[in-house]
C-alpha cells in the first residue's frame, strides 16, 4: 500500500510538473516499479467491478431481446414447422407421434438458435457499450486512484479502456452463444414437445371433426396450443444460460486484454497522450526504442507490424464474415422464397395446364430456374456485400489496433 502511495504521488506531481524527464523507459518521474504497480491496481479494480456491474446488465438487455425474437419467431415459423413434420409423420395408421416430434423439434430448433445468435451478435455490442464505459469511468473516479483524474480525464480514459477491450468481448460473447446455445434450445424445444403434442394434436383434431375443419385447422389450433409452453421453456432455459456465457465471455475478453489496455491508457495519460513521450505510445515499439520508427530498427519494425496488421485483419475480418455469412445465407434464401415462390409455381403449374402436357416434373425444375434464379442471385449479393461491409467496418480498426498494441 506504501509503494502504491508513492506511485499515485509520483503520477500526481508528474502532472502537475510536466512531462520532462525520462525515467527507466517510462516517462516523467514515476519508477518504473511504481508505474507497473499502479497499472496493476487499476487493472484490480477494473477487472472486479466489470465482472460484478456490467454482466447483470448485459444479461437482462439481451434477454429482452431473445424474448421479443422467440416470440416473433414462434409465431412466424411454428405453424410452418409443424405442417412439414405432420406431413412426413403421416401414414396408413395416422400420425406418427415419435416422427412428428423429432422432425419437428430437430428443426425448429435449429431454426431457434440461428435466430437467438443473430440477436446475441447484433445487441451485444449496444448492450456492453453504455454500462461498462459507466463502469470504467465510476471506478477510476473512485478509490485511490480519484486523484489522478478529473472528471474530463476520467470519462476520456475511460472511454479508451472501454473501445479497446469491447470488441474483444463482444466477439468471446458471440462465439460462447453460437457454441453453448445449441444443446440448451434443442433439449428445451424437445422437452416442450414431447410433453404437450399429443394432448394438443388429440385436442386439435376433436376440434376439427367438431367443426368441419381440415388439415390446414389441425395444422393451426395445435400451434396455438404449443405458442405458450415453447416461449416459457425457451425462456427458462436462456435465462441461466446466458448469464452464465455472459460472465465466461466478459472473464475472457477482459483476461485476455485489460492489462495491456490499462497500460497504454495509464501511458497516453502520464505522456499526454503523445506517440514517442518516453514511454512509447504502442507497447513493444517504446522503451529503448523511444517510440520511434527510426534508425537501424525502422525497416524490421515496419515489415514485422505490416505483417502483423494483415493476419489480424485477413483473421478478425474473415471470422467475421464466416459468422454472419452461413446464418445470412440461408436466411435471405428463405425469405426470398417465401416472397417469389408461391407466385413462380403458380406460373408454372398454369402454364403447363394451358399446354395440356399433365403434370411434368422436369418441366416444373426448368420453369423454377428460370423464374427464380437470377432473382435469388440478385437479393444474395446484395446480402453478402452488405454484410461483408459490416464486418469490415466492425472489425477492422479494432484488428489493425490489436496488431500495433502487441508486444
């Protein structure tokens, strides 16, 4: 605690002395001992707040968002869903329960959980934005490290430590909700179904028969009954999940990146946040190289960070366009279809009964393929470009700082 007071006490005269003199390959006055320790403390403390203010709230605004998502979807897809399934399932005895079920819950699972990582990747970012930057900035104003910041300085720092450490946990929370949600949707969609179908599909067909309904009611009234206990066992599932991946996710970004993070921010702050003031702006290009790009070191540096620079943009980029690129995909596949379909095969079958050629399957691919091809190519590349765009504009300032930040 003694040293600790000496380093505060260093870094405060420092700043109020100017920033002269160079001591040990960090600048100013501050040991380089007393330096490490403060940045340590700073590190502590950040790393402690962030695990107990920012996962709680990041937890309850993407759960919010699942809701909203699950609720839409189950309306949306559910009554799809289970017609393919009834389909398949039916045979000379009636419905097949155990095939109804397991197509219908294989499916619409999948279908759950590229929509729940589509809204885990797309509010995530907004979600960890606002409260860790208030973390960070509330902690540093806080404590035995108030003293070194006023209230502009602090909100500024601040909002350096918070750009450069999000993107890293943004893409850990991602990754955790693409790998650990899968199990989760499918064991709770099956649990919903196999517990409640049958009642449902018995109740549905009484129903019918009561009233003169067809397949297509069947179809219908079994979904209405299904929308209630899919959304609550959805919602009990995530809930403890994505807490749980949350804080895995935050513990890891933040491991992996804070105490380097805290360092440069400590730097720029005591060196006025100029490149080159004694304690080199970019960590691994300061010290005794004095922050500069000079001298016998020039050419090696520069080609060791332009390389440097390419695989974290050609990895970060790429993965990035990877995670979005197979969801997309296949979602701007189904929702062009669900659009052009219909009327395509309606053309089709009607040119076909014009002709009086019957029913011809070959003839039905070939005007398919006509009728739909380029438009499907047309609405896919505008998606890829589109998100290749995003990627790169997400990705790529937080991938070329992450390489000159790099011991």
């Amino acid at each position: 605690m003694q040293m600790l007071n000496q380093a505060i006490q260093a870094a405060v005269q420092q700043m109020q002395g100017g920033f002269g003199q160079q001591f040990g390959g960090f600048g100013g006055q501050i040991p380089e001992a007393q330096f490490e320790q403060l940045s340590e403390v700073v590190h502590d403390r950040l790393r402690e707040a962030i695990r107990e203010k920012v996962v709680d709230a990041v937890h309850h605004r993407l759960m919010e968002a699942m809701k909203d998502r699950v609720r839409d979807l189950v309306r949306q897809r559910l009554g799809q869903e289970l017609r393919n399934a009834f389909l398949e399932g039916f045979g000379p005895g009636g419905f097949n329960l155990e095939t109804v079920t397991n197509r219908v819950s294989e499916r619409f699972s999948e279908v759950v959980h590229e929509r729940l990582v589509e809204v885990v990747r797309e509010r995530v970012g907004d979600a960890i934005r606002e409260r860790l930057h208030n973390t960070i900035r509330e902690t540093l104003s806080e404590g035995p490290t108030a003293q070194l910041f006023d209230w502009n300085t602090t909100d500024s720092v601040a909002l350096k430590i918070r750009e450069r450490i999000e993107p890293e946990i943004r893409e850990r929370i991602v990754t955790m909700a693409r790998e650990r949600l899968r199990e989760a949707v499918r064991e709770r969609v099956q649990q919903a179904f196999r517990e409640r179908l049958p009642e449902a599909l018995n109740a549905a067909i009484s129903q019918a028969k009561a009233k003169g309904g067809d397949f297509e009611v069947i179809v219908m009234l079994v979904r209405d009954k299904l929308i209630d206990t899919l959304e609550r066992r959805l919602g009990e599932g995530m809930r403890d999940r994505m807490r749980e991946l949350i804080r895995d996710g935050m513990e890891e970004g933040v491991r992996e990146r804070l105490r380097e993070v805290v360092r440069v921010a400590l730097v720029e702050r005591f060196t006025g946040g100029q490149p080159g003031g004694g304690m080199g702006y970019y960590p691994g290009y300061g010290g005794q190289y004095g922050g500069q790009y000079g001298g016998q070191y020039g050419s090696f540096m520069m080609e060791h960070l332009r390389e440097r620079i390419i695989e974290n943009v050609r990895d970060r980029v790429g993965e990035a366009v990877r995670e979005r690129l197979e969801s997309l995909v296949k979602q701007k596949l189904e929702d062009t279809l669900r659009e052009r379909l219909g009327g395509a095969l309606r053309s089709v079958c009607a040119e076909q009964m014009t002709l009086g050629g019957g029913f011809n399957p070959e003839q039905i691919v070939d005007g398919l393929r006509y009728r739909l091809i380029e438009s499907v190519q047309h609405d896919l590349v505008g998606a890829v470009h589109e998100c290749i765009g995003d990627a790169l504009r997400e990705r790529f300032g937080e991938a070329v700082w992450s390489a000159i930040s790099q011991r």
